[in-house]
C-alpha cells in the first residue's frame, strides 16, 4: 500500500522590506512520505522570500517535470522557477531555457558545500539564476518548528530574514552563491 501525503496547513504574515511586499497566506502544504521536516520549511521560508499572490507550489517530489514552487502567468508561461537542494546541471538548463527567472534553494550544511564546489563553474552560463544557501542551523531550527498546524512571522529587511514561530525566533542570513548579472 503507497503512503499518502501528510497536509500541513501554514499561516504566513509576511513584511519584506526589500521588495515591499506585504501579505497574509494561508498556504496548504502536502508533505510527500520522503520528505523530511526540513525540507518541508525549506520550502515554506522560500514561499516567503518571493511570496507574490501567483506563487504556488507544485506537485513536489512525485513530478520530476516540475519545480518545487512557480510563478506561471496567465498564458501557463513560467515567470520564476525554484527548485530546493541540489539539483542536477541539466534539469536547470532546462528550466533557464523555460522560465523568464530561476532560483535554486539549497540547503542542507556540508553536502550543500560540496554540491557546490563541484558545480559551481557549471552555472555560471546562465544569466537568469539565482543560487543561494540556506545555513544548516537555521534549516534545523526550522524543521523543528515543524507542526500541522504552523504560524508564521517573517520579515525580510536588507537580506535578513526574522522569522517568529510563538514564543520562538529565527534570524536567517541566506549566502548568494550566484545572482544574475
């Protein structure tokens, strides 16, 4: 018998300073069996750095055609593609050659390091991608926030992120490995 996804609902308030964006989201998040918590919030802290109302998460995991979240217009063009982790240099290609704008999200400490120091000249020919990482004690906070039920605060100011969970508090300081020209 397969597993099923487990539904996580998130409320979202976010104030992001940098691009001026403020808003409220109610988001469902379906967390595919291998999936771990980590991930999954990877995934909601990026929903918040380019929140916008026509982002949305994809099908995930379970469809290889597809980024982890997209912003797609009206005519089903793909303005912004992210995918999270350590993705292949083809599967990227093909998203630069698809999407106006694409972003990697990586994450993950000492792997995310090597992941990068093998690739790192390979992605240097794309001019509309962004790569950034995400530091390993924050995506541990994070993942550890984990609930169904998740309330957050996120304000991004000057490329800081403050993220307010209860009584808890997170600064995030993402590293650009690689932002267009």
């Amino acid at each position: 018998m397969a597993l099923k996804a487990t539904i996580f609902k998130a409320q979202l308030q976010i104030s992001d300073l940098d691009r001026n964006y403020y808003g409220e989201h109610a988001l469902t998040l379906a967390r595919h069996p291998s999936e771990t918590d980590e991930r999954m919030m990877v995934r909601l802290l990026t929903f918040a750095l380019y929140a916008n109302e026509h982002l949305s998460f994809t099908r995930g995991l379970s469809t290889v055609e597809e980024p982890d979240l997209w912003h797609k217009n009206l005519t089903d063009e793909v303005l912004l593609w992210i995918d999270l982790g350590q993705p292949d240099v083809r599967r990227i290609a093909k998203a630069c050659g698809r999407s106006k704008q694409v972003v990697i999200v990586s994450y993950g400490g000492r792997t995310a390091d090597v992941w990068w120091e093998k690739t790192a000249a390979d992605w240097q020919r794309f001019a509309n991608l962004t790569i950034l990482n995400i530091p390993f004690a924050a995506t541990k906070t994070l993942a550890a926030w984990s609930e169904r039920q998740i309330d957050l605060q996120v304000t991004i100011s000057e490329g800081q992120i403050w993220l307010s969970h209860g009584e808890d508090h997170l600064e995030v300081t993402p590293t650009y490995w690689l932002r267009p020209d």
